[in-house]
C-alpha cells in the first residue's frame, strides 16, 4: 500500500449565486495541452499545463520506452500518463461542458522513507447554480457546470486542481528507487503506478470528497456538501446533513462510524465486494479468547476462502523481550513450534513478505502478524508471488489475547486452534445492513479521514487512502465503487 493522499488540502474556492468568491488556492493557468480523451468517450477531458519551461510536464530529460507510453522526455511521459487517466475517466462520465484539470508536477514533502505522491480536488464549490438539483448545497466546480448544461466556472479557471511530486524516486532524499512508474500497462513493480494515482486523485476532485471539515463538524458558511447527503452516522442514524458538528466530528473518528447510504454504491456493493476474512480461536487450551476476530488482509498469498486454512496457533519467539518478529530465517526451535501449524508473529523491523516467506519456508501453513501498537483493523501490504500461505493481521489488544491463551504450550502443540476463513453471511468493509463503510480511523487522518472507502473493503478499492499493489485502472463495477458514488451525487 502506497499512502494516496498524505496533505489536506486547502479549502477550494468558493461560489454562491449571489456571494462571489470567499476564499481561493486557484494557481495561474499556463498552456492547455487539449482534449485528453476517446473520440467515443462522453465527457471531454482537458489537462492544462501549469509548468513552467523545463520543469514538470516540461522536463527535456530524455526517457526510454515504457510500458507503452510513447513519450521521449521525462516530460512527455508524465503527460501521456495524465492522458490515460483522462481517457479513461473521460470515457465513464457524462457531461456536455469540457473538463479542465490544471496539472502541474512540483517538489512536494519527502524524505528517503517517505513521500507526498500529490492531491487533486475542487478549484471551486458552487451553490444555487442553474438547475441545481439541491438548494443551498455545496457541488464541485465540475458537477455544478454539469448539472447546469454550462460552465459556471470563474472564466480561465480550471474545474480541477492536481499536483503531483516532480522529484519522487528521482532523488537520494525522495523515495530513490521508488519513483513513479510512467507506462500504461500496470507493470509498476516496486515503483508506484502513475496512472491509478492519477484515476484517485481526479476523482477527489470530481467530487469524492466533502467539503465539510471532518476535523471539526463546521460547515462552510453553514452549507452541507451534496456529499454529506449520504453519509449516515452509525450511531445516530443520522446524515451528516441531519447532524450537529459535534455528532459529525465524532463520527469521524469512529471506528466504522460511518457508512455510505447512496442508491447506486449501495446497488452495486454485492457486485464488487467479497466476504468478510475472519479469524476464528477455538480449542481445548483457548479459553476466554476463542472466538471470532476481526482481520486485516494480506495484498500478498492466497485470499483467505472456505473452508477455511486450520491448525494450531504457535508463536515464534525470537527477540529477547519474548515477540517474535520473524525478519530471519527460525532458528530450529520457531520451525519446530510452527511446522504444519499457523504461526503468529508480531510487527516491526522488517516487511510483511519477509515474515511470510520466512514462516513458509519454516513450514508454517499460514501466519497471524499482531500489531505492535494500538490502532484499528489494517492490511499488510507487499506482494510476492512466492507466497502460498494465507496471511491476516489483528490489532495489538487482539494479539496480546492470543498471546496469553498461548502461555500454557508445548514446544509443538498449543491446543489453541486458528482457523483462516471467511464470513459467508458479511461483505468485507460493510455495515451490517449492507453499505460499505467509509475510513474513519480512532486517530484522525488529515487529508483522508471521511473522505475515502474504507481499508476493510476486499478487493482493495482505488478510493481508499492508500494505493494497493492489486489495484486495476477500473472505476466501475464488477471491479470498482468509484464511479457509483460519483453517480450518487450527481454524475
């Protein structure tokens, strides 16, 4: 997983039929480069180039081929990769009046470990615009001129502001090695595919996202987003719309304390999404923690299916405080403990498939990671087609339950059984009424909380906050959620 939005970004600019502009982040507009789409598509997409000569889109490094991508500068490339993004976009949404994306790629926040990819959204929202299907409600600039049948636009600006990290991977002190990947074909490797950043980035700025701040509750001016139309507080059974600021603040950050109500998300959920992965402790020695437990995915190995994966859950110990971090090849006694059995291990130190492929080739026949701090439910990122064991992680509290039922064990038996299967009667990432939640994390998350899927949903979708190795360029159904939200609110 690849963090997909790390900044919050600035409010957009805001528009009312009567109000003028409040407040702005619009940036200059440069050369337009066109329409980036199909003849048969049916929206036209167009990318406005905000670079300066010589940087960005306008980088003269000379570039090899790549993944199809017929460009022969740095430069180029990073624009036909904008263009397969608009393609496919432009190609899924309906709208008369041409949308423009002004895209630029500058140095953003890194460091050798960590990076900003880029953010997109709304260069303005818009209120009581001509046939606004809502009142006194909040769209984005390229809704809004949808719905109107014109653009409502401020002339010269675009609809779409995106900006994009010019010195990713290109730098000792920006991710070196791990820069974007520039073709169109989704063979990224270890680099991070452009283009599905691109496709979760443009719809931010189509409007996946409210615009109520998520921190606090406020609306701007006291106008809801068509957005806050749909989200529905688990608590309360209330909208955002029907809520205090207090109520939504709260639901915000509470754990799967919102969920998405739209018709067409809704509709489509049973299409697109699989059973819910569960744990399941039973056994003679289990005690107080058998039972069922909530699960993180692996993006690496088999998914976990029925009937499930079962055998005796056995901790490899292998650092002197008694966790186990399985970042080595086990020493004799942890292959002992593990062979033919799921071992359970802790996090930190080094990454998921390491743990993995060393529990495999122990002889391990799946693995359990506990987290190493308090949190929600996560996944495990990473891929390795070596992998053939299934792999789940739980939370800190839900390892430190296992770990206490494992205290009375042998060197080779724990009477503890682990079974690796799924939910048959739940989809992974709904309510129990069947709506896919939304993220909502117990520590807030600037710039994603609220305003993305949940990391619960399998198959991973491109709207969550981080960009999942699985990920395909589709943003429609069997595949995808994306697109059906966007119907929700307008598109």
């Amino acid at each position: 997983m690849k963090p997909a939005d790390q900044a919050k970004p600035g409010h957009p600019r805001l528009q009312q039929a009567a109000a003028g502009v409040v407040a702005t982040i619009a940036c200059a507009l440069a050369l337009a480069v066109g329409a980036m789409t199909t003849a048969h598509a049916a929206a036209t997409i167009v990318i406005v180039n905000q670079n300066e000569p010589g940087v960005g889109f306008n980088d003269p490094t000379p570039a090899g081929p790549v993944g199809g991508n017929p460009g022969t500068t740095l430069g180029q490339q990073r624009l036909y990769a904008f263009q397969r993004a608009a393609d496919i976009w432009g190609a899924t949404l309906t709208s008369s009046v041409p949308i423009r994306i002004g895209a630029s790629f500058v140095p953003l926040s890194c460091t050798a470990t960590s990076a900003v990819l880029g953010s997109a959204g709304a260069n303005e929202i818009w209120s009581d615009f001509p046939n606004a299907p809502r009142a006194n409600t909040w769209y984005p600039s390229a809704l809004a001129s949808k719905l109107a049948g014109e653009d409502v636009s401020t002339p010269g600006e675009p609809h779409i502001i995106a900006r994009f990290n010019s010195r990713l991977g290109l730098f000792p002190d920006c991710l070196p090695g791990n820069g974007f990947y520039l073709g169109l074909d989704r063979n990224f490797g270890d680099q991070v595919d452009l283009v599905t950043v691109l496709l979760h980035e443009f719809a931010h700025g189509l409007g996946f996202q409210t615009f109520t701040d998520d921190e606090t509750g406020e609306e701007i001016l006291g106008i809801p987003s068509i957005w806050d139309y749909y989200l529905l507080n688990n608590a309360t059974r209330r909208t955002w719309v029907e809520s205090t600021p207090a109520e939504r603040a709260q639901s915000a950050m509470t754990w799967r304390g919102l969920s998405w109500n739209g018709p067409r998300v809704t509709a489509a959920v049973p299409q697109v999404l699989d059973p819910m992965s569960n744990l399941n402790i039973s056994g003679a020695a289990a005690g107080t923690a058998g039972g069922d437990y909530e699960v993180g995915d692996a993006s690496f190995g088999p998914p976990l299916a029925n009937p499930p994966v079962r055998g005796q859950l056995m901790p490899v110990v292998d650092q002197a405080n008694g966790t186990g971090l399985a970042c080595d090849p086990l020493n004799a006694l942890n292959a002992l403990a593990v062979r033919g059995n799921i071992a359970l291990v802790d996090r930190g130190t080094c990454d998921f498939v390491t743990k993995a492929r060393n529990v495999q080739t122990a002889g391990a026949i799946g693995m359990v990671v506990a987290d190493n701090q308090p949190g929600d439910v996560a996944g495990m990122s990473g891929n390795d087609p070596s992998i053939t064991i299934p792999s789940v992680r739980v939370t800190q509290a839900a390892g430190a339950t296992l770990k206490a039922s494992l205290q009375r064990r042998s060197r080779t038996q724990s009477g503890v059984v682990a079974s690796l299967g799924v939910n048959a009667n739940r989809l992974a990432g709904t309510d129990p009424q069947g709506r896919i939640l939304m993220y909502t994390p117990t520590i807030y998350s600037p710039g994603s909380t609220v305003s993305h899927y949940t990391t619960e949903a399998k198959p991973n979708q491109l709207m969550e906050p981080s960009i999942n190795d699985d990920l395909t360029h589709e943003v429609t159904p069997p595949r995808d959620l994306t697109y059906p939200l966007l119907q929700d609110i307008g598109w």
